[in-house]
C-alpha cells in the first residue's frame, strides 16, 4: 500500500464560527489521536488533502511543527450539499502494530445468475479487517462470474490474503444471487379503502364499552 | 405498488413547515449512485411511482434501482364548489416530505453513463431540482 506525505499546521482555532473561516480560506480542520497521547488539533490544505483521498490512500506521513507522524485516515466527514470535506480524523499507527478498519469489497466480472435472469444483491458493501498498517488493501475484489440463482459468497470464502484477518462473521453473505421478487397486485379496492386507523376501536369493543 | 401506509395513527394531518437540510437519508447507502434533492418540497406518490416506471424502461435488466423516501403524509382537499366550512377535507393524496440533501433513489450494476440516463428521465417527473452523486469511501 502506498504512504503519501501531507503537511499540516497546528491549529488555535477551536469554535465552529472560527472553523468556518478556516474552511473559507481553503483549509479543512482535522485532528490527530491515538496511541495514549494528547490530541493535537491541526488544520490540512484542502487541495493536498484531497489529492491524498483520490489516490485511494488510508495510510499517511503526517508532518507539523517539526514532528513526523504515521498516521491513518480514521474518519472523513462531508457536507452533503456540496460535497465539501468538513473534518478530517487522523489515528496514530505504529508501523508493525495491527489495526483495525473497514475496506470496500469490489465486485468483478459478470455473474451467470444474472444472466439467467436473478438479481445481484451485495449485502456486504466494506467488510472489517485486521492488518499491518502497511498491508491495508485499497479494496477487497470478489469474482462473481460463477455465481448461479440461489448461490451467494460468504466472508469465509473471500480471497485469502497474507496478512489479513477478516473480522466479520463468516458465515454472513457478502452477495448472493436469487431470482427478482415479484410485485404484489394491489386491487382497486384497496387503494381507493386507504390505510386502517390504528386508533379506531372495533365497533363489537365499542359497543361492550357503551353498556357497561 | 401501493405507495402509502398500510396502517396510520391519524387520517390527516397538518402541513407543516419545511427546515433546514436532510440530516437523515442524506448518503448514498444501498446503491453505487444516487439522486439528491436539492430543494425542499412535497414528492407525491404519483410522482415517485412515474419516476420508478421511467426509470425502467432504460434501466438494464441486472441494474437495480432503490426507493429511499415514501410517502407517509396525507394531503387533504375540499372538493370544487363546496361552500366554505363544515370541517377539513378528505385525504386525496400522500406525499413524502423531502429537505435539501435528501436521497430519493439509488441504482446499482450500472456504470455512471447508465446511471445518469436512468437519473435524468426520473428528475423530468420530479418537482424538485436533484442531482446525482456518487457512493462516497468507507473509513
């Protein structure tokens, strides 16, 4: 796996209006913690930042007021609106210690299930691993060229990889392939009665009720 | 397909206002693409319902498309000509209450091209401007 090197500055800016003018001037807030040490608040150059996020990297040499860190990206928050990054989490790694984080699971090749006819469902989008920061795999790819309606791929049968523990179930399905639901029929009548009144008691309860 | 709840606490209910952006439904999560709602608004299930058939016709058959909103508001109307009074109306139609950020579908086993094609004959039945975006990386 590829490390890359990103500058950082320390930051004095803590409250959200002063962040918001950090990000005005192009730099994202970020922070760094991790390994029983104090948590040092930085801020990164938007532009060099997302240079790092396009190469696909989680692992970084994160360099600031003299000091040289290994350091992987924990966390990445976004606006929503205009895909803009917020805040950025650093976690400090040692080199030949294992971490822990979740990769995405990639499928290749075209199924013979969907050929047939099924529909391709992946239940499993990123699975969680175990590994030397050194050896995180950008992603985990899963040939589904031999997968056939009703079959489907568990955890215990993704490629096995040196140094790489899979830490989710494995008996849970990554993908599997099943023939398309159909849709129910709903009669006229039905749509046209609208929805049951969960409030309304039935008239038999209503009447016991007026009696007593 | 019966875009409405099967089971309600109230019959009607009061419009209300529109605030703010989506804090919820607001990422991609099932899909490889999605179509956002960049404005507030009211989707009627009509309308999703349009958008979902249009889709399917230039969808290939192995892509699958994701309904992420439905429409659990009901709107009510007095018919034409009525004088005024004698109660609110009778519920005519439902509709999903929709906030900027919103993600209405998601499509899957399909490259971008075929998304955005899929995305632009669903957005011609929206009463919302939207855009596509894509699934963003785990951490």
């Amino acid at each position: 796996m590829k490390i890359l090197e990103l500058k950082a500055e320390k930051r004095t800016v803590k409250r959200s209006k002063a962040v918001r003018k950090l990000r005005e001037t192009g730099y994202i807030p970020a922070v760094v913690y991790g390994h029983k040490e104090d948590n040092v608040i930085l801020s990164v150059n938007g532009a060099e930042f997302d240079r790092v996020l396009n190469a696909g990297v989680r692992m970084i040499h994160l360099t600031y007021d003299n000091t040289k860190e290994s350091v992987l990206i924990k966390d990445v928050q976004y606006d929503n609106l205009s895909d803009s990054v917020l805040h950025v989490d650093f976690s400090r790694v040692s080199l030949d210690e294992r971490v822990t984080l979740k990769v995405p699971i990639i499928l290749t090749g075209n199924s013979v299930g969907v050929k047939e006819g099924g529909v391709l469902t992946q239940a499993m989008k990123s699975i969680e691993i175990e590994s030397l920061p050194t050896a995180v795999p950008e992603d985990i790819k899963v040939n589904v060229s031999d997968l056939e309606i009703g079959k489907s791929i568990h955890v215990k049968e993704l490629p096995v990889m040196e140094n790489i523990k899979y830490l989710s179930d494995a008996d849970a399905v990554v993908v599997s392939v099943h023939h398309a639901a159909e849709e129910k029929i709903v009669s006229e009548e039905e749509l046209l009665a609208g929805p049951e009144v969960i409030s309304k008691k039935p008239k038999e309860e209503a009447g016991v009720s007026e009696e007593s | 397909m019966r875009l409405m709840p099967k089971r309600v606490k109230f019959r009607k209910s009061q419009r209300g206002k529109i605030k703010g952006n989506a804090t919820r439904g607001n990422t991609v999560s099932f899909g490889e693409f999605g179509l956002q709602s960049l404005e507030p608004g009211w989707i009627t299930a009509q309308q999703i319902e349009a958008g979902r058939i249009s889709a399917a016709h230039s969808m290939p058959k192995e892509s699958k498309l994701t309904i992420r909103i439905f429409p659990h508001k009901s709107v009510t109307s007095t018919p034409i000509e009525t004088r005024m009074g004698k109660g609110k109306g009778e519920p005519e139609f439902w509709v999903a209450v929709v906030r900027p950020g919103t993600i209405l579908y998601e499509i899957s086993g399909i490259n971008e091209e075929g998304a955005r094609e899929t995305f632009c004959r669903i957005a011609h039945k929206m009463p919302v401007k939207v855009r596509l975006v894509r699934r963003r990386r785990t951490f």
